[in-house]
C-alpha cells in the first residue's frame, strides 16, 4: 500500500489495534505534559500565561487537525451523511483522544500551578463536561444512556477551537493579541457552524443523545459569546476611534 492511500485510510477507517490505542495515548499525554512543564519553567513569576499554555498547544492542534479533516472527509458527505457524524476512524479518534487528555491535564496542572485561573464554568464545567463528552463520542457509553459513536462529528466540530487558538496565543503573547479575530472567529464557527452542524443533525435524524450534547455546548458557546460582546465586542464596534480595539 502507497504512502498516499495509507493516509486516506487513517480518515476512513478505524484499525488500531489496542496497543497502537495507547501508544497513541501516552504520546499525547507525554506532549501535553511538556507542554505543562514549559509553561511553569518559561513563566515561574506569571502564573496568567502559564495557565494559558495547555490551551495553546490544544487550540492549535485540535485548529490544525480539524481542518485537514475537514477538508479530506467533507465531499463525502453527499454520498453518506454518517460520515459527518457516526463515523469513527484513526484521526477522529486520535481528535477526541487530545482534546480529552489536553482538559485532563490542565486540571491537572491548574490545580498545582495555577489554581486562581481555574475558572469555575470555562474551567471545571467545561473541560470535564469535555472529558465525558470525548468519552461518549470514542465509546457510545455516557454512562447514564447510550449513545451512538460520534468521532467524526466531533473531529469536524473541533474547527470550533480556532477562536480558542486566538485568544490563548494573545494570553501568552500580547503583542500577538487579537479581539476581532477572537470575535469574528467565534460567531463563524462556535455559533454559526455549530448551529449548521445542529440543524443537519436534526434534518438527518441522527442520535438523539448527541443532538441533546449539541444543544447544551451551544447553550454554553451563546453565553461565553454574549459575556464577550458585552464587554469588548461594543468597544470594538461602538467605542470611541481611539478605544477600539484590535
């Protein structure tokens, strides 16, 4: 099998075996554990851009991956909208792995090293509804119902952490920092493609469990966006010329 068809199976088909699974894993788990490292050996005075480490490295990942799958997977979708949504293969899989193990181990080290920046919604109710959620998406298992496997829909929907990558990359680098592309990054994919990944959802009838999941995260993602209008998104349109910001 060519190099270039090996690739394509990685975002059709599911094949690792169980030790590749957890090859995978410690891999992701040594990354995010430098990335941890870094941040309190690069920041020991700044605990602000320390806890902001993790969620950059995160961002960028999930940001790049995902937009790659996108790209490969999407002309699929005419033919087979599971492909969308209820499909598993070895990048979706490989997606939901590092977003679950990116949460775990900023908990982990928030609680260590940075534990005022722990925010209580964006913090411990987001990462570990995300942690479970990541669970549910690789197992069809949350526990309290069934659901059905949805890594691929959670690959495609994790284009939503450019806006994340944004405001991350202007927290450890504020030169770098950016509010209109945070903003104009979080309308289009946390609440405009969410709300199209939504509605196809329930034009396709897919798993009622995981419409309910996407209905809560946009219940979350309108809040975080209106928390954000209000307090910079009317300085930027609004504001007097020289309060507006970047």
């Amino acid at each position: 099998m060519s190099s270039e068809l090996l690739a394509l199976v990685n975002f059709h088909e599911y094949t690792l075996s169980d030790v590749q699974f957890k090859i995978l894993a410690s891999v992701i788990a040594f990354i995010f554990t430098l990335a941890g490292v870094t941040g309190v050996v690069a920041y020991p005075n700044d605990k602000r851009k320390r806890s902001w480490i993790i969620s950059l490295v995160n961002s960028f990942g999930l940001s790049a991956a995902s937009i790659v799958y996108i790209f490969v997977k999407f002309p699929l979708i005419v033919s087979d909208y599971r492909v969308f949504f209820h499909a598993a293969d070895n990048v979706s899989m490989a997606v939901c792995i590092w977003l679950f193990m990116a949460n775990i181990f900023d908990l982990a080290f928030g609680v260590v090293f940075y534990p005022a920046f722990l925010d209580p919604l964006s913090a411990w109710v987001h990462h570990i509804l995300y942690i479970w959620i990541m669970i549910v998406a690789i197992t069809g298992k949350g526990g309290f119902a069934d659901f059905e496997v949805f890594a691929s829909g959670s690959a495609f929907l994790l284009i939503e952490e450019v806006p994340t990558f944004f405001l991350a990359l202007g927290a450890v680098f504020p030169s770098l920092r950016t509010d209109l592309g945070f903003g104009l990054t979080f309308l289009i994919f946390r609440l405009g493609f969410h709300v199209a990944m939504l509605v196809a959802g329930l034009y396709y009838r897919i798993n009622f469990m995981v419409i309910v999941l996407f209905a809560i995260t946009m219940v979350m993602h309108s809040f975080w966006f209106y928390s954000w209008f209000t307090k910079y998104g009317k300085k930027l349109l609004f504001g007097p010329k020289g309060d507006k910001l970047k």
